[in-house]
C-alpha cells in the first residue's frame, strides 16, 4: 500500500481531475472546446469564479446553487469529481507508487467519462476512445506495464471483435446492430488491458445490459446505451480479471487448464 501522503495527493490531483471531466463530459457531446470559455453556470451562463469551483467542497458551501442567478446545479458535478478522486486514491491504496496504478487510474478516468456520455448522448467521442486507445498504447511501453504486443493485441482484438459483431447484426436485424463508438471504445479498452481483457470486458458489457438495460429497451424501445455497460465491464475486468479467468478456467480438482490471464 501506497503512503496516505501518495494517496492523499492522488485522492485531490483526481478531484481537481473529475473538475475537468465535467467540462470534457458537458462539451464534447457538443463539439465544443473543453478549453475555452472558463467553466460557465448552465442556468445564467455566469463564469464561475475559482472559489466557487473547488470540486465537492463549492458544490457543499453553495448548497447547489450558483451564487449569481441561485440556478440549482446538478449532483452530477460533485458525483464525477468525487468518483474520479476515488479512482486515483483507490488505485494508489491498491497498488502503490506503480505504473499499474497509474494505469487503472487513467483507465477508470476515460471509462467514467465515456459511461456519462453514452447513457446521456449515446455517443463515444473519439478523444475519448481513440485518444484513450493512443494513451493505453504509450501506457504499455513504461517500465512495470504490460508488454506493447500485448496492448496491441487486446486493441486489435477489441476493434475487431466488435466490428464483426456489429456487421453481423446489422445483417440480422437489418439496422445498425452497434456504434462506431462502441468499436473504437474497445480498440481503447483492449489497448489497457489486453486480448483477455478486451474479451472479458465485451462478455460483462453484454451481460450488464441484457440483464439491466434490456428489459428497459424492450419496453420503451430506446436502445442500450452498450458503451456505459461496457465502460462498468472494463472497470470489473481491471480490477478482477485474472480472478474471474482463473475461478472459470481452472478445474478445482485436476489443475490441467492453465488460468487465461489478462496479459
């Protein structure tokens, strides 16, 4: 475990990091800079000041309303901030001062962001997906990570894997059976966690929205929303990946399967 020094730090660069993940989840559905104008209230459009912008703490002292116009702002915003610090203080207390923990950090980051987006939009920007597939693949080559042909793998896997899933069930259902986002999410997500993981997460992903989502899309006939499921998938294979191949895979008695890893 990481010194609380490390995990504290971690805890506030991810909050100040969740901040900025609220710009990125609010504007790139849009089109818009992530950049440029400064955070602006949605109701009055007010810029907020830096006082009022600190993540969690402003959205507690203002009691969710913004100082100019008392417009409410939503509990997305301190939700977002507060989960992406508990994805860099987790990592930090789970693995320490590694390249593994900066790996899950960053990999948390770009799956919550995505999650937001398609349950909202449904749309996967591609600075999220290809840019996060770029970011996995420089990942891969520090020292402590996974080996770079493994992260190519698991990115071809993931594109290819799902693109042929998609074409064959554009061809049975005759629509569009999945997103170009969905594709290039797993291109991203393979990129991390490799062609055991990719696999693994494309099985969760599936299962989580049958089971969750389905029932809702039948009735209402609003299509799932396969990237949010996808990014809950790649979380769970991250974090428990090599337990759930080897509980599957290895026999309690004999011991003649060897356990799939994500690497």
């Amino acid at each position: 475990m990481a010194d609380p020094t490390i995990i504290g730090a971690a805890v506030l660069f991810g909050a100040a990091l969740g901040s900025f993940l609220n710009v990125c989840i609010t504007r790139m559905p849009t089109g818009d800079s992530v950049l440029r104008p400064r955070s602006r209230c949605p109701e009055c459009r007010a810029t907020i000041r830096w006082r009022d912008n600190l993540p969690v703490l402003s959205w507690i002292y203002l009691r969710a309303r913004c100082r100019d116009c008392g417009g409410r702002i939503s509990v997305r915003y301190p939700a977002i901030e507060l989960a992406t610090a508990i994805a860099w203080g987790g990592t930090a207390w789970l693995y320490g001062t590694s390249i593994t923990a900066l790996t899950g950090a960053v990999l948390f980051t770009l799956l919550l962001a995505i999650a937001v987006i398609d349950a909202r939009h449904y749309v996967i920007p591609d600075a999220l997906s290809l840019g996060g597939c770029a970011a996995g693949l420089a990942l891969s080559v520090l020292p402590g990570s996974t080996r770079p042909f493994t992260a190519i793998g698991g990115a071809l896997l993931g594109f290819a894997l799902l693109y042929v899933v998609g074409r064959l069930g554009e061809k049975v259902f005759r629509k569009p059976a999945l997103g170009g986002g969905d594709v290039k999410m797993m291109a991203m997500v393979g990129a991390f966690l490799g062609p055991g993981g990719a696999l693994l997460t494309i099985f969760l992903g599936a299962l989580a929205g049958s089971l969750v989502y389905g029932p809702v899309s039948l009735r209402t006939g609003k299509p799932v929303p396969f990237g949010t499921f996808l990014a809950l998938g790649g979380a769970v294979a991250f974090l428990f990946g090599d337990t759930l191949f080897d509980w599957y895979l290895r026999p309690t008695a004999a011991g003649v399967v060897a356990p799939l890893t994500l690497e």
